[in-house]
C-alpha cells in the first residue's frame, strides 16, 4: 500500500485482500540461474582433526554425500570446533544452503573416511 492510504475507519476483509493482491501484483523477484558448478571429494586424514571441505568459493548450495566406503559415520559441521552437525552414514547425503564452500566442515570418526560434494 502506498503511504497515506486512504483506508480509514472499520476494515473491510474483502477490501484489505484486495489491496493485498494488488501489492504483490507490483512485486518482481527475480532468482539468478548459477553460472558455475562445482564437484569434489574429501578425505579427511585424522578423525581428531575436522577439515573444511573446501577452498573458498562462493555458492548457494552443497550437497554432501558420505563416501559408501566409509567404515564410521561423518558429521557436516559449521567450523573445525563445532561438535555438533548433520551426522551421515556410509553413502548418505544432505544438503546444505550455504555461501561459501569453505564455511562447511567435516568431521569423521575413522582416519581416511571422507566425502564426495556437488554444489553451485
């Protein structure tokens, strides 16, 4: 609604939703189609030691996926000191809305399990 509406007084539900449906008719939203996609693997060498899954690069989304090999479960977590996180079985996925891949952590309880990820 425009500033200094000239709604006074009681509300009328029907007048109120038609002033609703005209705002959003006015609304435009636009969504930028990715440009780039990315795809990697992570093992991680020590389980008493988290790593980021990778360098840093600018993205909306990962999705991480526990390598089917894996002989204990992998935690995706949001720094090397969190302990708390997504915990994924042997070839289990999730995903993550992120912006940046550096910003995601993997913890493992067995040295040498890892990940695969896919993300733009």
């Amino acid at each position: 609604m425009s500033k200094g509406s000239d709604l006074k007084g009681p509300l009328d539900i029907n007048q109120l939703w038609v002033r609703c449906l005209e705002a959003l008719d006015s609304l435009s939203v636009s969504v930028a189609a990715p440009t780039a996609f990315y795809a990697g693997e992570k093992d991680v060498a020590s389980a008493s030691t988290p790593e980021a899954l990778a360098e840093a690069q600018a993205i909306s989304w990962v999705r991480v996926k526990a390598n089917s090999d894996n002989t204990g479960a992998v935690k995706v977590t949001s720094s090397a000191a969190a302990t708390a996180g997504y915990v994924l079985a042997a070839g289990e996925d999730a995903l993550v809305e992120i912006d940046d891949l550096a910003k995601v952590f993997i913890r493992v309880a067995e040295d040498g399990d890892g990940v695969s990820y896919h993300a733009s």
